[in-house]
C-alpha cells in the first residue's frame, strides 16, 4: 500500500460543510478558538472542519448546532452526504494526518512502506505505475514521497512501527543493487530509538492479515484511524468499532511476526554482515 503523494482538489461535501460552520460561528460573533474550547476540541479540529479537511462527526454536528443555534442546520448537512464521501476528506489529505501522527503502525506486504523508501527504490517503485507515468511526473512524485520522509526528523517525534513480509526482502523484482541498498537503510532505520521494524517470516503458518495492508495512526486530537487502500479505491475507518477490529488485527500480527531483535538479526544476514 502507497498512499497517494497528490491531494485531490475536489469540492466535496465536507468543504460545503465547512463553509457553514464559518458562516454560523461568524454569525455568532465567535473565533475558532472561543468555539473550539466550547465544544472541548482543539482549535485545529475547528480550523480543519471548516477548511474542508475533516469530516464533522453527527455528535459534533448536534453539540455545534446547540451551540450556534442553527436549527439543526448542521446535523441535517451531515446526514445527507453521500455515502461515497464519508471518508474522502480524510484520505484525500492522509499525508496531513500521517505527518501529525502521534504513534503509526504500517503494516505493507507487497513493497516496503513509503516512509521508508530510499529514493531509487521509490523511483522503481513508480516506474511500476500503469499506464505508465510520464518522466517529470515520476520524479515530482518521488520527490513528494521523500519529503513526506520528514516525518522521521520531527519533533516531537512520533512513535512508529512497520511489520513487512520477508518476500518483500527476497523479492527478485527489480535491480538488486537497489534492493540491497534498501534493505541496509532499513537496518540503519532500526537504529531510530522511535522506530521499530519487525518482519513477517514466509514460514509462517498462519497470518492474521492475508487480506492486505493498513496504517493504523493515532492524531493530534486522539482519533484512532485506520487507512487502508486498493486498487482505485481507499478507505479511512474512523468507526470504533471497525477500528478496534483492526487494531486486534494488528496485535496479532505483532505477535506472529519475528521480534525486533530477531528481524535486525534477518537484515544483518540478507546484508552478509553476520
């Protein structure tokens, strides 16, 4: 799973949402903060909702039209978006949410996961796309790819964990050389003391999670997310529910996988260097 790099510029019914919210907190004669410590949310949640970002939750919607005396204007706007964008906001902006993430997990089972791609790695990667991208295009989305990268050299640091699959590391796709040199900046990775890797052994019997990838984040605001994506499609569960089924998931992965200390010991020997 790749998340893409580009944010759709689509209005979306969260965008006309947000547009409201603006109009009835001005109308009140309210800031962003004066409304955010109202409903005991961060400004940024205000700020994001409005902005189009952030899909408003019912619960929201009810206590802002409370609040704002909207006649349940808010509420009503939220019930008739589609169902086709519930979500979109979210993941058209996933990159925004990953770079703010307080803890990530990413499990990926087809190519290592982007925040740790080196760059020829990535390059390859994207020459994989079909049909295929045009040459400026290609390098623009390396580019993007490895600023989003600064995530590692944030402070404060976030909390990371990546599960991979051993094919990833055996696979014969592509130039050795690059996936060498992929998998000695995982090891280095490894050192990071915010960052654990472990990785799914291809012996393995059985596997909590052979129906595909998912990034489980934390944000600013204490959401639990879970981003999952497939061919021309992509989801942001924010459901609780859905979301602790995916988190029980990942537990069981954890616990499936070699340890840290075992997988940097599978490294060292894909590396020649025990």
């Amino acid at each position: 799973m790749q998340p893409a790099e580009k944010k759709s510029k689509r209005i979306t019914s969260w965008h006309l949402i947000g547009a409201q919210l603006a109009m009835f907190r001005k109308a009140a004669r309210m800031t962003q903060v004066e409304l955010a410590d109202r409903c005991s949310v961060g400004e940024d949640t205000i700020a994001s909702i409005e902005q189009g970002r952030r899909t408003l939750q019912l619960d929201l919607a009810i206590l802002l039209d409370e609040l704002l005396d909207t006649k349940g204007a808010l509420r009503v706007a939220v019930e008739k978006v589609p169902m086709k964008e519930r979500f979109p906001a979210f993941v058209q902006d996933f990159v925004e949410y990953e770079q703010n993430a307080l803890t990530l997990f990413w499990y990926e089972n087809q190519v290592v996961p982007g925040l740790l791609q080196t760059e020829e790695y990535a390059r390859f990667v994207f020459s994989c796309q079909y049909p295929p991208l045009e040459e400026d295009e290609l390098e623009e989305w390396v580019a993007d790819r490895l600023d989003r990268q600064k995530l590692l050299s944030r402070k404060p640091r976030p909390m990371l964990h990546f599960l991979l699959e051993e094919s990833i590391l055996r696979s014969e796709i592509g130039d050795p050389a690059v996936l060498r040199n992929q998998i000695r900046h995982l090891r280095q990775c490894m050192e990071l003391p915010f960052l654990g890797l472990q990785i799914m052994p291809m012996k393995l019997p059985k596997h909590a999670a052979l129906d595909g990838p998912m990034v489980l984040l934390e944000t600013p605001d204490h959401d639990h997310l879970v981003y999952v994506e497939g061919q021309l499609t992509s989801y942001l569960h924010q459901d609780p529910d859905d979301v602790s089924v995916l988190q029980q998931k990942c537990g069981m992965l954890r616990s499936q996988a070699l340890s840290v200390e075992a997988s940097a010991r599978l490294l060292d020997e894909l590396l020649g260097e025990t």
